[in-house]
C-alpha cells in the first residue's frame, strides 16, 4: 500500500511537471501579434488562421491552469487543507477567465471580419467596439487570470515551502516570483505601468521558476522524507 502511494505522489509529480511546462508553451503560443497591432482591425481579418491559432493554444492552457492545483491538492490538503482548496479555487476561476478571453478574441476576429466586409461604412464605430474589446481582452488576460492562477501557485508555493516537498530555495523563488508577478498585474491594472519591458521584468521570475519546477518534478518529484509522510 506504502509503495502504491508512494508511485501514486511520484506520478503526480509528473505530470503536475508536464502541465507547468505545457503552461508556458501554451501561454507562447496563444500570443497573437495581430490584434495587437494598431491595424488589428485590417490585419486580424487577414490573418485569421493566427488568431484561431491563439485562440485554440489559449483554450489549453486551461487544462494546465486549473489541472495542476486539481492534481496536486491529495498531497498537498494532508499538509494544509485550506491553502490546498484556495489553490484548487484560484486554478479553477483562472481556466474560467482564460475561456472568456477566448471568448473576447473570438469577438475581435469576427468584428475584424465584418469591418472588412462592409467598407468601413462607420470606422469609429468599429474603432470604439475593438477597442473596448481590446481593452477587456488585455484586463482579462493580464489581470484576472494572472492573478489568479498567480495566487494558485502562491498558496501551493508555499505548502511547498511549509512541507519541503521541494528544496526551499525553489519555493520561495516561487513565492517572491509570485509576488513581482501580482504586483506586474495590480500595476498594469490601474495603468501605472503597460505592457511593456517593466511588465515583462516582473513576471521574469515566476515565469523561470515554473520551469525550474517542472524539471525538478519530473526528475526528482516530491522530497523522499515529505513523500513518506504523506503515504
């Protein structure tokens, strides 16, 4: 039974390592430069394939936000039941928002689609909706599921920590870098800063320490004497 459950933490620890890594891949490829562009309204028209292409890396990620505090929270609620549910929580409503951002890009193509269609009969028309869509797309996507899935692994970091189910010099890479990356969304939130080099810098460390994490887990998984204690 020791030995099953023992292979049991060892495999999640496994996969919670491959979906951190499809995580990142997929937060690349649902980067959509078209819509970003100040001739989005012209160019996402043109290029729609790379806006359902985005759309469609986007929609994954919800199976890596929401799956790796779903996946983790056996282990971790025997440690702390309460952060592990929050992490489940904040997993959960990050995948929620990631599907309306799919949502509200699926909106941009379509109004792309129809401003070309009709010759621009009323471009300011066109300009305020896409840019409100905009507008919506980027708090979504920089804000709410950020600071969710942010908060997720800020509350699973630092069972990590409290248990040593990882060496604590990652978990609390993990939780500094939890903390610049709150701090990069709170402060494009109220337009101190945009999306640019500033933002980027702040989300730096949590970006390299899920990967960091993600190998440590597929090579090494839990902490042998921690992995003990939970079987």
């Amino acid at each position: 039974m020791m030995r099953k459950s023992r292979n049991s933490g060892r495999r999640s620890a496994v996969i919670a390592g491959v979906l951190l890594i499809a995580g990142f891949v997929t937060g690349i490829g649902s980067v959509v430069p078209v819509i970003d562009g100040a001739d989005y309204l012209v160019e996402a028209s043109a290029n729609g394939s790379q806006v359902l292409i985005g759309a469609f890396f986007q929609l994954l990620m919800v199976a890596a936000y929401a799956g790796i505090p779903i996946l983790l929270y056996p282990i971790l609620r025997k440690h702390n039941q309460g952060l592990a549910l929050g992490s489940v929580a904040f997993g959960i409503i990050a995948g929620v928002f990631i599907i309306i951002g799919v949502i509200v890009l699926l909106l941009l193509l379509t109004l792309s689609q129809e401003f070309a269609k009709g010759g621009a009969p009323n471009i300011s028309y066109f300009q305020v909706l896409g840019g409100l869509l905009r507008e919506g797309r980027d708090l979504v996507n920089h804000v709410a599921t950020t600071l969710s899935f942010v908060w997720a692994m800020f509350l699973f970091n630092r069972i990590f920590y409290q248990a040593r189910l990882v060496p604590r010099w990652l978990s609390v890479w993990g939780l500094l870098g939890s903390a610049l990356s709150i701090a990069a969304s709170l402060l494009f939130m109220i337009r101190f800063i945009g999306l640019d080099a500033a933002y980027m810098m702040l989300n730096i460390p949590i970006a390299f320490q899920q990967l960091v994490l993600a190998i440590w887990l597929i090579g090494k998984g839990f902490n042998p004497t921690e992995r003990d204690s939970v079987s």
